[in-house]
C-alpha cells in the first residue's frame, strides 16, 4: 500500500532521492549549480514577461532562479551597508 501522499507507491526518502538526482542531472546539463540551502517564493508577473525571462536563460544555459540569484547579488548585496554609510 502507498504511503500517505505518495500515489506511486514509493517511499518519500525515495522521492526526495529522485528529487535530487533530477537537480544533479539538470545542473549538469545547463550548467548551473546545484540547489542547496533554497527555498521558493511566488511570484507574480505576465505571461510575456514569464516567456521573455525563461527565453533570456535558456539562450544564457541558465535557470531563471539563477538570474533573480544574479539580480540579488549585484543590487541587493550590499544594501545595508550603503544605508550605514548615509547615516
């Protein structure tokens, strides 16, 4: 019998498992790092945009969670330390 939430019979370790077996071969195909330490947000933008952002990383063999991950380090990095130095 399936384990509560698992409709194919298997274990979760096992899933988690294939979970992470899957990132390994995705990153070694795009190229981009593995996930370690993530969590997922929501968020919230056209379908235009969506199209426009996956394009941009699939030209850049990259993933979109790499380009906000990017985004964050150039202009979100060192935010509190330019607020300091205002004050």
């Amino acid at each position: 019998m399936a384990k509560r939430g698992d409709l194919f019979g298997g274990s979760d370790a096992a899933a988690k498992a294939r979970g992470e077996a899957r990132q390994r071969l995705t990153s070694a195909a795009t190229g981009a790092p593995a996930r370690s330490g993530k969590t997922t947000i929501t968020l919230s933008i056209t379908e235009a945009d969506k199209m426009k952002v996956k394009v941009y990383a699939m030209a850049h063999k990259t993933t979109v969670s790499d380009l906000l991950h990017g985004w964050i380090q150039e202009y979100c990095q060192d935010r509190g330390a330019e607020r300091n130095a205002q004050r």
